[in-house]
C-alpha cells in the first residue's frame, strides 16, 4: 500500500501546473474525495446540474469523466485531478 507520501508525490505528477495542483489542494481541503458526482461537479464549476447534463449528453466542456455502467443513466463520477487539470488548462489571458 502507497503511502501518504508516496501519493502526494504522484498525485502532484498527475497535476498539469502550479495552478492545478493549488487547486486540487483547495478542493481537497474543503473536503472533495477523489472522485466526485456530477452534483459536486456542478457546484465547483457554478453550473445548474441540468448543464452538466447537457454536456454530457453533448460530448464537450466538461473535465474527463467515468461512466459507472453502460446503461444511458449510469452513474457519472469525475475525478478530482482531471477536474482540477481542466480548469488550469482552461485559462485564457488577455492584454
């Protein structure tokens, strides 16, 4: 078993930058697990749950997910370094 070191250490690996990785801290914090339910998605991201869903169903503005089945209503859970990952990717800076 890895440990509390260990999975820091590649936890931080998996984050893209400095950026990712205070925000992966934050959420951890504030008590996210590591993978986490569309609704939570929808409350980090200040979206309604019903655009999470919209997204879902078209295939794009949303942090890589895993689909916990193969019915059309399976459970949908995205993990907290993806979504951390996406949000710092997801930076645009003007003049």
């Amino acid at each position: 078993m890895e440990t509390n070191s260990n999975l820091s250490t590649t936890v931080s690996q998996l984050l893209i930058n400095l950026e990712a990785e205070a925000l992966y801290s934050e959420l951890k914090a504030e008590g996210y697990p590591l993978l986490i339910s569309k609704k939570q998605y929808a409350t980090i991201s200040g979206c309604s749950l019903s655009t999470v869903d919209n997204q879902i169903k078209l295939g794009y503005g949303l942090p890589n997910y895993k689909k916990m089945g193969d019915a059309k209503n399976a459970k949908v859970m995205f993990s907290l370094i993806s979504v951390a990952n996406f949000f710092a990717s997801k930076t645009i800076q003007t003049a």
